[in-house]
C-alpha cells in the first residue's frame, strides 16, 4: 500500500508496472529516467521512510535485457518486420 499512488506521480510519460513491493519504470530514453523518474520516485518514497534498493535499481537500454519478477526480458532482433521499424520483443 506504500507505494499506491507513484503511478499517478509519474504519469503517462512513463509505463509503471508494480507487483507487491517491485515496481518497473520503463521510459523512452535513458536521460528521461535519471533526470525525471528517478527524483519523482525518490520525492514519493522520502515521506514513508522508504528508500530505493542501489543494488537492485537498474538504468539500462531496453535491448541489454532486464530480469523482473523470475522472468528475462529482452529485445529481439525480427528480420521478419519492415525495415526501420523496432526489432521484436519477446
């Protein structure tokens, strides 16, 4: 319950994806996230004595893959799309 109410603090720039106490920030670019998600998210947890574990919080590329919730997480090259367009995500 101490974390209802971040979504609507980051808004719809962000995809905010949240089971019990893990939560997931996916935005458009990496800067986007240091310098916008991050100091909101620091803003909210702040009044509820709760801080952001530095061991687990992670920045990175969506293409270098991330592991949440037990599952992996990556992009895909699809030689299958049309050119320009993003690669496959599975």
């Amino acid at each position: 319950m101490s974390l209802n109410g971040l979504q609507d603090l980051l808004g719809n720039k962000f995809l905010f994806v949240r089971y019990a106490d893990d939560f997931l920030v996916l935005g458009k670019t990496e800067q986007d996230l240091n310098e916008v998600a991050l100091p909101k998210i620091r803003e909210f947890l702040e009044p509820r004595n709760l801080r952001l574990n530095l061991e687990k919080t992670q920045i990175k590329e969506f293409s270098q893959g991330f592991d949440y919730l037990g599952f992996n997480f990556r992009e895909y090259p699809d030689f299958a799309r049309v050119k320009g367009t993003k690669q496959g995500i599975s």
